[in-house]
C-alpha cells in the first residue's frame, strides 16, 4: 500500500526531490503526506496540491493508492 508524490517547479528545488512513494501508515491528509514526504519541512505559503490531479487542501483525506502532488504558487500577467 503506497501514496505517490510529485514535486513541481521551485517546489521540487526547495525539497531537493521530485518526488517519493510512502507507505499509508500514519497517513490521513495530505498534510501528512507533506510533512512526511519533506521531512518536516515548513509547508510553502499559498502552496497548491492536487489529489488524483484534482486541485485539494492540505486537510483534504488521501488514502492508498492516491497520487499527491504539490505545486508552487501560480503567476501570471
């Protein structure tokens, strides 16, 4: 049983990867998806997540077999 995490963009520089595959233990949200995945690292201000590439919140449930990924703030002019 297994979570995937992407890392896009700046995101995936900040945390030195660009993703990871977790074990469902301990896992509810994809906020701790984030904290597991970065080692504890700070989430990023008006940082987007996508669940199954539907955007979510952080406090939005995962469970096995969920794709998970984070994405820096979007710009645009």
């Amino acid at each position: 049983m297994s979570i995937t995490v992407k890392f896009f963009a700046s995101l995936r520089e900040t945390i030195g990867k660009a993703g990871a595959s977790l074990g469902t233990d301990n896992i509810s949200t994809a906020a701790d998806v984030w904290q597991i995945a970065t080692d504890n690292h700070e989430p990023i201000d008006n940082m987007l997540v996508a669940i199954n590439m539907e955007y979510a919140n952080l406090d939005e449930s995962v469970k096995d077999g969920d794709e998970v990924a984070f994405f820096p703030p979007v710009t645009g002019g």
